[in-house]
C-alpha cells in the first residue's frame, strides 16, 4: 500500500521512471505477503480484503495516474499541476479515459473476492499484471533504445487505446494461467515453462521493453490457450 501510493505521488509529479520503480517495489511486495501466509497459514478476511485494497491502489490508482500523467504529455507537451491545465472539454475526457484502469481494476479484484469455485486460474488478467504493465510504460520514456518508435507508441491515439484495451482484459471472463504451480513436473506446467523461457528471450533482446511485451505475451498466450481448449 505504502509502495502503491508513493507511486501515485511520483506519476502525479511526472516523475515516472520512481512511479514505475515503485510499482515494481509493490509488485515484489505483493508476491511476498502471499508466499508469507501460505508459508505461516495465516489467511485472514481482513488479510484479503487488505491485499486487494493494496491492489487497487499500487496497480490500479498508480498505473491510472502514470497513463494521465503520460496523456498530459502527448496533450501538451508538458506536465503542469492539474488546475492550471488548460484543456479544452474533450482532452479533459481523454485524461480522465485514465481512470478506467483503478474502477476496472477494482471490479475485476471484487469479482476475484466474490468467485467460490476454486478455480486454479484466474478469470481476465491480473491486477498486478497491468501494474506491471504501465510500469514498464514510464520506464521506456528513459531508455534510449529504439527511441525511434516511441513517438507512435506515447501518441494519445495509441495510450487512449491501450488504456481501454488493459481496462477491459481485466474484466473479461477468459480463463488466464496462473503462474503459482502445485509441482514442478513438466506435464503440468509445460505452459508456464514456455512463458518463462520467452518472456526471458524478451527481456535479453528488448531490455526494459521487454517488461511491456511480456504482458501481451501473457495475454497472446492465453487467448490462443483459449481458442484451442487448453486445460490449466
């Protein structure tokens, strides 16, 4: 929670590169607190609803803020305080687009709360996951590799885009993988194996790009799982 909201604070200030590093840092954290209540038996209603409480602020208020923040940019060049922007009625809708990602975020953690089935895969993509996402969004800004290309990715056309496609792969209802496994036998995790394999092959070749592709990778993934049938 801590992490999350420092986040919102540097993405509000433009300061995105400490926005991304910090939603990384709860991302960290997030897997911990589990590990550690699975580790100690501790599970809890108030642990759950405090994890999802964390989530909505570290990779839904924060990644909602870097994307207003990085659409105050493409707008205007600049990133002024919010009353001294001057924006006609229509870009003020394009700013506030960037808040689908924390109300999309939070439906798709309370439908993940309310779910009694058990299902060992989650339902739409994970909240953290998109955290992660528009992390490695502020982290790009800063790297000058493939420079060329980031004027057509940070155009408002493309992050408005990307914003309604990220809000709604949280909410979808297709069954996408978990990457906690109950053994480490090949047969059952064959396709977490060959996620990770390709998500490093991403990370050598791409470097900090390759945070971004790894989640489409994960989504690509899992939507060909889908239309072929696959069984997690």
């Amino acid at each position: 929670m801590v992490s999350g909201s420092v986040a919102v604070i540097f993405a509000i200030d433009g300061h995105l590169v400490w926005a991304a590093i910090f939603i990384c840092a709860a991302a960290v954290f997030d897997f911990l607190d589990g590990f550690a209540a699975r580790a100690l038996k501790a599970y809890s209603e108030i642990g759950k609803e405090l994890d999802s409480l964390a989530d909505v602020v570290s990779f839904g208020v924060a990644p909602g803020a870097i994307l207003f923040t990085l659409l105050e940019f493409s707008l205007f060049g600049k990133n002024d305080p919010i009353h001294e922007i001057s924006g006609k009625w229509f870009e003020w809708l394009i700013l506030f687009s960037a808040f689908l990602l924390p109300v999309f975020g939070a439906i798709r953690l309370a439908r993940f709360n309310t779910n009694t089935s058990n299902e060992n895969f989650f339902r739409g993509l994970p909240i953290p996951a998109n955290g992660l996402f528009w992390a490695a969004m502020g982290l790009m800004l800063q790297s000058p590799k493939y420079a060329e290309f980031l004027p057509l990715v940070y155009s408002t056309k493309n992050l408005v885009i990307l914003g309604i496609f990220m809000s709604g792969m949280m909410v979808l209802t297709m069954p996408m993988f978990s990457m906690k496994p109950k053994s480490l036998r090949f047969g059952e995790n064959w396709y977490r194996y060959l996620f990770l394999g390709l998500s490093v092959v991403l990370l050598i070749v791409f470097n900090i790009y390759g945070l971004a592709f790894i989640i489409f990778l994960y989504i690509l993934l899992n939507a060909v799982f889908y239309l072929l049938k696959v069984k997690f």
